[in-house]
C-alpha cells in the first residue's frame, strides 16, 4: 500500500480516522506512508527523511528525535510548536 500525501486536505478529525484506519489496514503489512505531517511518523517501524532526492536520515522515531541538529528533529520540533501555547 502507498499513500501519497492522503491527509492534505482533512480537517484534524478525519485526519485522525484516515491515520487509525493505515494502521489497523497494514498491521504486519509493508506499506509506504509519503508526508510532510509528522503525525504519522510516531507509529513508523522506519522513518525515511529525503532532503533534495537524497536519504539524509533513517530510523524510528525515537533514534531521529534524539539526533542532536537532525533534520527530522528540527521539522518534527516545527511542527509541534503550533500544537503548543506560545507565550
């Protein structure tokens, strides 16, 4: 299975169900999951960063989080500041 990007033009809620539904769909499947959201990424076996067509990270997500300046630190970090209240 491959999805493209299929969460881009969801509200939050139906962006939830789609991400429950992937994961219920490809339990012990392979499956590629292409997005710039980072929600998904948490519940990755693997992680694949590309920066202009190249791999320039992989691994789950708790090893790329604590990759002190990665680039997958540093988007996921990006994005999770919307989620939080800022001062």
């Amino acid at each position: 299975m491959v999805l493209d990007e299929p969460t881009a033009s969801l509200d939050a809620r139906a962006e939830n169900e789609i991400y429950e539904t992937f994961r219920r769909l490809t339990k012990d499947r392979t499956a590629l999951f292409i997005s710039h959201r980072m929600a998904l990424s948490r519940i990755a076996d693997e992680i694949v960063v590309l920066e202009d067509g190249v791999v320039a990270e992989r691994g789950t997500h708790e090893q790329l989080i604590a990759k002190e300046g990665g680039r997958y630190a540093q988007l996921f970090e990006k994005q999770a500041e919307w989620y939080q209240e800022h001062a």
